[in-house]
C-alpha cells in the first residue's frame, strides 16, 4: 500500500506544471496537495492565484467579505483542516505571520483595534479572519457582526491610497515571513 501511495503522489507532482511546482514546494505532505481538495473554495482560489494579496511559501492572504473594512483572511497554503492538530512549530509560524500580516494592514488604515477570529463553519481550510475595528464601527465594543451567506451588505473597501499602503507593506514583508 504504501508503494501504491508513493507512486500516486509521485505521478501527481509529475503532472503539475514548473509554476505549479514551485509554488506548492512547502507542502510536505502531499496528500494535502489543493488539487486534492477541489470542494475547497481557498485551495480553488489558491490554485487559480485568484483574489490573493500575498503569498510565499507557506500562508496566502486575501481579503475576505468587506462588510467591515479591511476584513483579511490569513490562511495556510497546504489545505489543513484542524488547527488544532498543526504542527508546533507551523502554528507558531501561522501566528507570527498573522500578526505580521495586521501590522502591515494597520499601517495602512489605522485601526483602533483588531479582531481576530477563527471560524472553521463555513469553510473547513484553517484560516483567521482579520477585523480592523474603528470605533466608529456600528458594532464597535461587540464582536463584528457578520453577515449570513448571501444577504446584502454595505461594502466597505480601502481606498485607492490604503490599498497602496497595504500592498508595499505585503511586499516589504514577503521575503521576511518564513
């Protein structure tokens, strides 16, 4: 059985582009390859390069609904599903690049505080929301409230000269993050 996996996971890697390859090299486990994932709507998106704001070798950044402004998802590349069973030494990672990632999303609009909140309901690919707070928020000194799949909300998007910001500061921070 083993052989059998090796042989699967070999001919899988084979069949990936150059690109493809290079930017799935941090994934050492590669059962947890996107392509093995296509109900994942992130490990879609990952894969399309699609809506993302920053990825290197192991976390990708996009944002997520802008029904608070700034609202940032932070995720892993490799498709995890339980936080909790991560290893040490990658959760300590994901975090430290989250915080990384709130820095350079604060320089860019200011926040009075974050939020940040896992929920693993609606999408099952490890992931933290972000949520600049203002206190000039509606819900200010309550969790953000968030809107159902599909209803309406207002957008709430940076400007032209925020999203400037935000994205030298991704990039400043690209090589940085492990």
């Amino acid at each position: 059985m083993a052989g059998f996996l090796e042989n699967y996971r070999k001919d899988l890697i084979d069949s990936l582009s150059a690109v493809e390859k290079k930017r799935f090299t941090c994934v050492k486990q590669r059962r947890q390859h996107p392509h093995l994932h296509p109900e994942c709507a992130f490990c879609r998106k990952i894969k399309a390069n699609k809506d993302i704001l920053l990825e290197n070798r192991h976390i990708v950044v996009m944002f997520g609904r802008q029904h608070h402004k700034g609202h940032l998802l932070v995720m892993p590349k490799a498709h995890e599903e339980d936080l909790l069973k991560l290893h040490q030494k990658t959760l300590d990672s994901f975090m430290n690049d989250t915080m990384q990632v709130m820095k350079a999303l604060g320089k860019a609009i200011k926040p009075d505080l974050f939020n940040l909140e896992y929920l693993d309901n609606w999408d099952h690919h490890i992931h933290w929301n972000i949520y600049p707070r203002f206190r000039k928020d509606k819900d200010w000194g309550n969790p953000p409230v968030i809107p159902l799949k599909g209803e309406k909300f207002k957008e709430m998007p940076l400007t032209k000269g925020e999203l400037d910001v935000f994205k030298k500061e991704l990039r400043r921070l690209k090589n940085k993050l492990w």
